[in-house]
C-alpha cells in the first residue's frame, strides 16, 4: 500500500504543477498580451480582414512596428505601421515619405495622397505617425493626424 500511495502522491504532485505552470502562462499572457481581430482591408496584404493577431502590452515602439491602437474616434482596436516617432519631422512629397528630410528607405509604395503631410508634419514629444499598408484605402494618420503614446495599445507580435 505505500508504494501505491507514493506512486498516487507522484501523480498527483505532477499535475499539480503542471496546472500550476499553465496557470502562470496564462496570468502571464493575461497581463502582458492581448488578441485582436483585423476589421477592413488597410493592412492588406500584411494583414487581412478577420485576421487575429496578439500584441505585446509592455513593448517598445520601433520605426515599423505594426501597432494596435485605440481609435479616438470610435474607440475600436485599429491596426497601423510606426512611420514617424516623436520629435520627427515627416513628409510626404513626390509619394515618397520623408523623416527629417531624408527618405525612408524601408517603405517603397508611392503615395498619391500625402493628406496632412504635404507640408512638414512634425511629431511631439509623446506623437507617432502611423499609415496602413494598403496605402489606397487606409485611413490613418494622413487624415487624423498623430497618435499619442496612451492611445497605442500594443505591438503586434510576429514578423510583418
């Protein structure tokens, strides 16, 4: 009976841990992560309509992240790309985009809209300028203007 018992508490200590340990990823996920459902077409191809995606709480924010965002005017979960960050100053002239004067390699589509950005837009010490891929029917910040810091949510995990 004790080899029995033995083998019983064995068992049951594994699964007790095993819970536990799934109980901590999910705590962990829980704080750190959120999933999100893409609504539209202004991330094609990158991302597409009903596409879900996780994004990181706690990241920090790079030149061409994918990022979540809190719309300001509707208060949904928007997905957009980190074109300019704070203090920069950005254009878009001859469809090409411009950060402090210099062209962003790193972004070939030409842009027939520039919106807000026919001029010098320059970022503040907390903005970001954000633009979805499909440049054509995006609606990001060539026509809202900036997004501050609070209003991100998260950056998009993965390689986009």
């Amino acid at each position: 009976m004790k080899k029995e018992s033995r083998i019983f508490f064995s068992k049951f200590f594994i699964v007790v841990y095993l819970l536990a340990f799934l109980f901590a990823i999910y705590v962990f996920f829980a704080i750190s992560c959120a999933i999100g459902i893409v609504d539209g077409n202004s991330m094609s191809p990158t991302l597409n309509n009903g596409d879900v995606f996780i994004y990181t709480k706690e990241s920090q924010i790079h030149r061409l992240n994918v990022v979540a965002i809190r719309s300001k005017d509707t208060g949904e979960t928007i997905v957009k790309r980190i074109i300019g960050l704070p203090n920069e100053q950005v254009c878009i002239r001859d469809g090409y985009i411009y950060i402090n004067g210099l062209q962003l390699s790193d972004v070939v589509t030409v842009y027939t809209d520039p919106g807000v950005c026919g001029a010098n837009y320059i970022l503040g010490p907390n903005e970001y300028f954000v633009i979805g891929d499909n440049r054509g029917v995006s609606v990001d910040s060539r026509a809202f203007g900036a997004v501050t810091s609070m209003e991100i949510l998260g950056v998009l995990m993965g390689d986009h």
